[in-house]
C-alpha cells in the first residue's frame, strides 16, 4: 500500500483513505492477572485538593500503573444536596500488595486501601472499565447498538496544572447542570511520550499532562440547545487553561463545533485546516499530501475527513 497510506491509516481517522479488509496487532504481554481499583472523593471529603495533586503525578506514575480521574455530580452526605465528586480509578498490571505499595510511595494522599481493589484478568478489567460485570460473556463487547440517549463531546489537552481557584470555577459550573455532566481526565506521559509527534497521525505526545474529555447526556430532543450551550460554556471557561496555537483535541471525541465539511463532503484545505490541526497538528499537512495520492476524487468523506489539494485556480462550489 505504501509507506505514506500505512502511515495515515494508523490514526489519520476512519472513512478519509478506504476501506481496510483485513487488521494485523502487535501484541504486549499482560500479566494473568491485574489490579483495577477506584476511590471517591467529594469536594467537602477534599477532591480538589486531592485532584491539583493528581496533575503533577499521574503522568509520572510507574509504567506499570494508569490512574485517570472522572468527574460528576453525587449526592452529599449533608441534607442530600448535589456536590461534585471525583472517582480515582486505574489498572495495575500485578497484585494488590505491590499495587498499594507502588501507590503509597508516588501518590500516597489517595489512601488507597485493599478494599479499593479487586483482582481480575486483564479481560476481565476490558468489561470493567466498559461498564459490565466481569461476569458477562466477552460477546458484549461486539454489541453496537445505539444509546438511547442523546450526548455531545468536546475534548481539551492541558500541559501545565490548573490551579485549584479554576478548579472551583469548574464545580459551580457542573453544579449548575441538571442532567449527567461528566469529565475524563485520562493522564498521559509513559509510552506515551517516548513516541515522537510525527511517528504516526496521532500528534498528542510529550509536553501533555492530560486530556479531558467534556461529556453531557440527555434525553429528550426538545432539551438538546439548552445542554449544547452548557457544555460550549464549559468549554469557553476552560480556553486560559488548556493547550494553545492550536487548542488541540482528541480526534475520536468528535467535536463539529470545531468545524466540518460542506454537507456534499467537499471543502477546501483553508476550511479544514481549522480543525486538521487541532486534530494532528502539522501531520494534518502529510495526511492531505496522502489523501491526495490515494483518493484525488475524494469518494471516501464525510463531516470532518482529510481533503484533498485543490489544483490553482479551480474554484469551489460551496
């Protein structure tokens, strides 16, 4: 296929090259067993201190040890009001013993305690993390149905922590929400950052503390602008924190509010800059030079794929 077209299809994004018949994986070895393990914290239980401290540590965590951070909102212990809570949960690739041990000695704040964990095999922790039972055929996994919800999702990468005053801001923003507000926050640094930007289309490398995700639900169509405009306010707020020249992010968190393609697929390279480089930064250019090459027609399109050169002087039809 070439050197250019195998390069763009490990992350350029799907339905932008053609259609991939067959998929071979490198694997890496696993453990027979792992840890996964999770500790809740509202903010009166001291989640935002707790948090700051999370930025400056879970990037750096043994290679052996992810530990993300989900945000929502919870019923407090006090009268039954809403607080915001923030659930720590990860996966460690051996026991508990050394799982407590390797915690206790770079983040030993979370308290983490034997009871917090639960040993499983590694497919076992997929269903896990996916929000089945361990107990539930591996078959699950292959389901595509369709939520019935409805949802939006904008994504953000931050490089240096943010402070616990903006952290605040946050809460009262989410507190604010009436229905199923949710922020990721999925560390990077490890492998991740011994990977060079231009290695692959997927540029977020070294220098990025952590990526967020920004996720609302809901389910009555009638209600979809008023959590549109949360969410976008949310995202507003968060623009003085997070990465800049360009504000990147996360390519599979599909965010049309960063731009998109005519209805008919086409635009121009201009147009589609504006989100090509928040996705893949300067690999946008290399992946419109292999668009280009491979599907000069651009047949294969949708919303926000690659686009092809325009030739000098040829005009488009919007």
């Amino acid at each position: 296929m070439g050197e250019d077209l195998f390069w763009a299809i490990r992350g350029g994004g799907g339905a932008s090259f053609g259609v991939i018949h067959s998929w071979k994986i490198r694997l890496v070895p696993v453990p027979n067993r792992v840890t996964v393990f999770q500790v809740d914290k509202t903010i009166e239980a001291g989640a935002t201190k707790l948090l700051y401290k999370w930025q400056y540590t879970a990037h750096k965590l043994h290679q052996d040890l992810f530990l993300h951070a989900t945000i929502g909102v919870s019923d407090s212990s006090r009268n039954g009001e809403k607080t915001v809570s923030v659930r720590f949960g990860g996966l460690f690739l051996g026991g508990i013993e050394n799982l407590l041990f390797t915690v206790e000695e770079s983040f030993g704040e979370l308290n983490l305690k034997a009871e917090n964990c639960t040993v499983m095999s590694w497919i076992e922790s997929v269903l896990y993390f996916a929000g089945f039972s361990i107990n539930d055929p591996l078959s699950v996994l292959l389901n595509r149905g369709q939520s019935k919800y409805f949802y939006k999702a904008k994504s953000d990468y931050v490089k240096e922590p943010i402070s616990r005053k903006a952290l605040e801001g946050v809460w009262e923003r989410i507190l604010k929400q009436d229905e199923g507000p949710i922020l990721i926050l999925t560390p990077y640094g490890g492998k991740m950052s011994e990977i060079l930007e231009s290695q692959i289309p997927f540029p977020h490398r070294s220098g990025n503390l952590y990526d967020i995700q920004y996720l609302i639900y809901w389910e009555k169509d009638e209600e979809t602008e008023k959590h549109l405009r949360w969410i976008r306010s949310l995202y507003l707020y968060m623009e003085p924190y997070v990465s800049k020249y360009p504000r990147s992010a996360y390519l599979n968190y599909r965010d049309l509010d960063l731009g998109r393609n005519h209805d008919h697929g086409n635009t121009s390279y201009a147009k589609a800059s504006v989100w090509g480089f928040k996705y893949f930064k300067n690999n946008f250019i290399r992946l419109v030079h292999v668009k280009t090459t491979v599907d000069p027609a651009n047949f294969f399109k949708h919303e926000q794929s690659i686009p092809v050169w325009e030739p000098l002087g040829k005009k488009r039809r919007d």
